[in-house]
C-alpha cells in the first residue's frame, strides 16, 4: 500500500505564491514577486516555505531566475 499524502499546512502568503504559480509556471522570480506584492521580509519566508515543502523550486538559467510547481 502507498502511504497517504497529507496536505501541506501553508501560510496565507504561501498559497497567495502558490495560485500565482498554478496558472503560470515557470515564471521569472521578479515577477512573481511582484505579482504577490509581499515585503522583501515575507517573500523570503513564503518562497522559502514553499521550496522546503518540495511544492516550487527555484530556477537559474541563462535568461534569469526562474520559479516553478514541482
């Protein structure tokens, strides 16, 4: 039998980021900060958060930083 997958507890700002993302991924991370319109503070704990959780990561390529749903 697989184990169940438990939902994962995010933040206001954590699901904010996250529907950003559903409809638009991958999207430049300085976009995506604006978009979300959080502090420099804030955005450094939800993207954090949700790169931690295995939910988005961050992205470098030749053309910029980049983030995606995983």
């Amino acid at each position: 039998m697989k184990p169940e997958k438990k939902a994962v507890a995010m933040s206001e700002e954590e699901k904010a980021v996250f529907n950003i993302l559903k409809s638009n991924t991958p999207i430049p991370l300085n976009e995506l900060k604006t978009q979300s319109g959080l502090s420099n503070k804030k955005w450094d704990k939800t993207i954090k958060g949700l790169t931690k959780n295995n939910l988005a990561a961050v992205n470098k390529t030749d053309d910029g930083l980049f983030v995606e749903l995983i």
